[in-house]
C-alpha cells in the first residue's frame, strides 16, 4: 500500500526494493549467517549505501541528499517485509542526525560527507549498569586534559549493540558530576556531554556481551581509561549534551517501528504461505479454518494501523515539528509495531506447528528479533510512562 507517498518516497522505495531483490537468491544463506554464525550483513549496508540512504537526513552541502527520514523509514520497512533487520544502520541514521543538528561546522565537515557515502559505521554509547533507562544517572565522565586539548574519558557503558564494527562512537558522558550539580542547585539535565570517539582509542576495551536478537551483531560492555577524546570532536556544547540527545533520538525509535512493520508483514506472509498449501484433515487446506484466518486477519488489520502512526511519526519528523511531538508519535509507533510484530511471530508458529521451530522455516529465529523490540531502545513501559505523563497530563509516575 502506497498510503500519500511522494514520487520520491516511492522512487526510493523502488530502488531499494530492486537492490534488495539482487541479494533473494542468497537470502537464505545471509539470514543463516546472520542468525546462527552472528555475521555482520554486509551486503544490506551495502544495499542502503548504493541507495544514497545514508545521506537522507544530511544536507546537499555537506554530500548528503537530505531527502528526509520517511524516505529511509519506507526503505527500511520494506529491507525488514524480506526478512532483513539492520540495526547498525539506524544507529548511523540517528548519530548523524546528531552531528547534523548540534554539530560544529568544522565536526560536520569531516563527518557527514563520509557518513553520506556510507564509509563510516557510527554505534550508540549511553546506558550504563546503574543508570538503566535513567540517562540523567551516568556517571563516565570526562574531565580536560592539563593542556585542555582532550577530554579524557573514564568509566563503563552496557548493552553497546556494534562497538566493534562501528568506526566511531557517539559516547554520551558527564562532565559535572551529579554531585557538583545537586550542590549547585542545578537542574540535572545539565553536565551531560556528547562526544564522537574513534573507537579504535587507546584505552577502549570490548567485552562481548551473550546476547541473542539483533541481526548479525554482539552487544558489548564498553570500559574507558582515560581515553583521551579531542575537544574538538565535542557534538554541541560541554553540558548540555542533554539538549542534543532530545533533538536527536527519535529517528531511531521511528525505524525500529518501521522493523517491526516490515517484519510483521514478512511474517504473514510465511505464514499464510504455508496455511494455503498445508492439508492435515481431509482435503482442505488449514487456512480454510477460523482459527488460524482470524488471529492473522487481526495482525493484517492491525498492521495497517501501525504503518499509520510510523509515517505519522516520521512526517512529523521531516515538517520539523517540535521534537516533544515528534517523540509523541514516535514513541506510538514503536510500541505499536513492537507489541504487533511479537503477536505475529506467535500466531506464525501457531500456524505452522512443529515447522514454526524449524530452522528451515526461520521463523524461530526471529522470535528473539521481534520480542528485543519491544524492551529497546526504550522500553514498553517507560513510552506508557511518557504518554501517561506528557500526553495524557497525568501525575509523574517515577
């Protein structure tokens, strides 16, 4: 469904549909690597970088096409209806939407233009084990070098998804401590500094983390001693990286609800692939029963809904809306697509049975993918507590 697409938005969506089409003969031996053997899909970045993708949300002066992000949400909804995830690419999205909204002149000069050709893979570094989901909690710090050159960085991030594929890092640190700042009476949004680290740094060091779901990628803890980080490559002004994270984050939650959309469809379509042709009773296929048409039905209907609020969401985006609105719908998005995507999976392996196990099928495989959107990179309950507080007005509830 076309929905009011632009020309443009549909020539995009063509031609990463044509792209994508190339890899279908080798679809099944990328899904199995990037599944079973955690193999980067090189093929898919690839894909979006021929495309022109990563230039989308870059302007036409610094080599981007600035074309907007619903052209990338459509592209990436339609790279997941193949089965296709690409987590390394939103988070390259969403780091050069930092740069090009907070970034110093002489920061998006050496930057973007390597960023539009898709030369450069950018990660995300901010949680921390015992901060969670509170960003305002970090404590890796920076603190300048004697000839304040550098910032030299000190201190631990978790759950960091591509560290070691990722050429650079938006590291998001303190550089006023919690406690300088209760004592200053000052608000704790303020002392938070975002940074571009080269993640090859002396001092860097990755542990691998055991995680499952995201798409040919480890997750990694992240340590820092005393990485020393040019102040030059500081991503708006020294404490107020917090300003810069809210203009900046929501283009990430916009394409995981494009995933989520694109792989719900994917879904479907298995399963209602197989529901046409398998006979176990007589002589009719089991899709003929209600109780496997209906909860699939349900999951069309629904879908539709979801795609609704994704585009909302990322039209929001590109008309410039306040970033609270953007975030708004946002937020929607992604919580719709996730919940639904985790729906479908389940009623795809009801349909097929012992087959929905089956790595042959590969439907098992995305149970992980799909159950990991609905937890990151925010997590269900905290967008109800943000449309409870921000939307419906409601009491603060933490």
């Amino acid at each position: 469904m076309d929905f009011a697409f632009s020309d443009m938005e549909i020539e995009v969506r063509d031609a990463i549909r044509k792209a994508l089409e190339r890899l279908m003969p080798k679809r099944e031996e990328i899904l199995r690597k990037v599944h079973k053997e955690k193999v980067f899909p090189t093929e898919l970045w690839d894909a979006f970088a021929n495309a022109g993708l990563f230039g989308a949300l870059i302007p036409e002066e610094y080599g981007g096409t600035n074309i907007g992000l619903l052209p990338i949400a459509v592209a990436t909804e339609e790279s997941a209806r193949m089965g296709f995830g690409n987590t390394l690419a939103f988070l390259t999205f969403m780091d050069s939407c930092c740069v090009v909204r907070n970034g110093s002149e002489e920061l998006k000069k050496r930057f973007l233009p390597k960023i539009a050709a898709g030369e450069i893979r950018m990660c995300f570094a901010l949680t921390e084990p015992d901060a969670g989901s509170n960003t305002f909690r970090i404590s890796t710090k920076a603190v300048p070098t004697p000839d304040g050159q550098h910032l030299e960085v000190t201190g631990q991030k978790i759950f960091i998804t591509g560290a070691d594929l990722a050429d650079w890092m938006l590291l998001v640190v303190r550089t006023t401590s919690l406690e300088d700042i209760e004592r200053q009476g000052l608000s704790k949004a303020f002392g938070l500094t975002v940074l571009l680290v080269d993640t090859k740094s002396p001092g860097i060091e990755l542990r691998p983390i055991p995680t499952r779901g995201i798409e040919g990628m480890t997750q990694f803890t992240v340590f820092f001693d005393k990485v020393k980080v040019p102040r030059a490559n500081v991503v708006g002004e020294e404490g107020m990286g917090s300003f810069a994270l809210f203009n900046s984050l929501n283009p990430e939650r916009i394409l995981v609800a494009a995933t989520a959309c694109g792989l719900t469809q994917f879904l479907l379509d298995k399963a209602c692939a197989y529901a046409r042709e398998r006979r176990v009773f007589k002589d009719r296929p089991i899709g003929a029963y209600q109780a496997l048409q209906h909860p699939l039905a349900e999951c069309r209907i629904q879908l539709d809904a979801a795609r609704l609020l994704l585009y909302r969401a990322a039209w929001s985006f590109d008309k410039g809306e306040d970033p609270a609105t953007t975030g708004q719908h946002a937020n929607m998005a992604k919580y719709t697509g996730a919940e639904l995507a985790i729906k479908t999976c389940d009623h795809a392996i009801e349909t097929l049975g012992g087959y929905g196990f089956s790595e042959e099928y590969g439907i098992i495989y995305l149970w992980d993918s799909v159950r990991l959107l609905r937890t990151a990179p925010v997590s269900r309950e905290m967008i109800l507590n943000y449309v409870a507080e921000h939307t419906l007005q409601l009491p603060r509830s933490y």
